[in-house]
C-alpha cells in the first residue's frame, strides 16, 4: 500500500476542514457517514474516523469546498489506513478520488492553490 500512499501524496493539498459524506459505491441501500477531513487535494483526502473500512474498498463521497455553490460528487478508493500513529496523529483514512471530474479537478486545485501562502 505504500505505493498508493506516494502516489496520493504527489497532489497538492492543504489542511482543511470539510464534511464528506461516505457511502459503499456497492450498496445504494447502505446509510451514509459523516467524517471530517484534515486535508485534502485533487488527489483524494485524508478522513478523520475511529470507523475504519480497509484497503481497497471502493466508495462515493459528496463534499462542498467552502464557500462553494455546490456539492463535488466522486468515486474513491481507500487507499491506507491508521490506527493513531499515522502521519496526522489520529486514526482515519486516506482515500484516493477515482473518478473525479475535470471540473472538480479543477475547482480543488484552485481552492489549494488559493489557500497556500
């Protein structure tokens, strides 16, 4: 997994709060969950839980960039986990977008862009 670790960290990103709401990109059915991000790029985001799924699973996530008129629908991977001793401190996961738009691309380039002094 430390590949895809190195490839999600080869994208930009900045330190922000913002609300994902995570679903099984398998199960229309199953409920949706509400975690924090402690960063994120057009690459993917890291996701503050003490709930973690495992490697590889496959999710949809929907998210607003602050002060954003509207939501960013994508695919994402889970592409590590940590328990506590990870990079930020905290347990959560990493994902990495799969199928992000070009518009979306884009739109949180220029967010992290924007943000970085």
């Amino acid at each position: 997994m430390m590949q895809d670790a190195e490839q999600f960290r080869r994208y930009l990103r900045k330190p922000v709060s913002v609300t994902f709401r995570v679903r099984d990109k398998t199960q229309d059915n199953m409920g949706e969950m509400l975690l924090d991000t402690l960063d994120l790029g057009s690459g993917g985001a890291f996701l503050r839980s003490d709930l973690l799924l495992e490697p590889g699973d496959e999710l949809v996530v929907t998210f607003a960039l602050p002060e954003a008129q509207s939501n960013i629908q994508t695919k994402a991977r889970v592409a590590w986990v940590t328990q506590d001793r990870g990079p930020y401190g905290v347990a959560g996961m990493g994902l990495a977008f799969t199928d992000l738009t070009r518009e979306a691309r884009l739109a949180i380039d220029g967010f992290v862009r924007s943000q970085s002094g």
